[in-house]
C-alpha cells in the first residue's frame, strides 16, 4: 500500500492577507517536518514507509471489524 511516489517538496506559502492570516506555527511545525524528511537515509525512509504500511492496515483491519469499510487500499 504505497501511499506518495514522488520526492516530498516543500510547498509554497502563499502570503499571508487581512481575510487568510498566517498561521506561523503550523508552518514551522511543517517545514521541520520537511526538514527532517530530507535529512533521512535510503534505510530510515524505507523504515518509516514501512511502519506507514502497518499502521494504515491496522486502520483498515479495525474497520473492517467494525463493519465499516477500509479507507486504505
């Protein structure tokens, strides 16, 4: 269950307006996200896809216990 092919990249911000403030907090939460993801070896991404793996079929196998369906194919 592959969840994104494509290289992480940072997104662009657009600026903050009167009507759309600027939430500088959770941008920084973000771009440290960002941050660490680039820092990652080959062996920590495949960890961390992996682990990804898990917990979304975990999700789904609660789900389905549940009588609800999956949302992770």
């Amino acid at each position: 269950m592959k969840v994104h092919d494509a290289e992480p990249k940072a997104p662009e911000i657009a600026p903050a307006t009167p009507q759309r403030p600027r939430d500088n907090a959770t941008i920084a939460l973000l771009e440290s996200w960002l941050e660490e993801d680039a820092k990652m070896t080959p062996e920590e991404a495949a960890q961390a896809e992996k682990e990804l793996e898990e917990f979304l079929q975990a999700l789904n196998r609660n789900r389905v216990e549940a009588g609800e369906r999956p949302l992770f194919e």
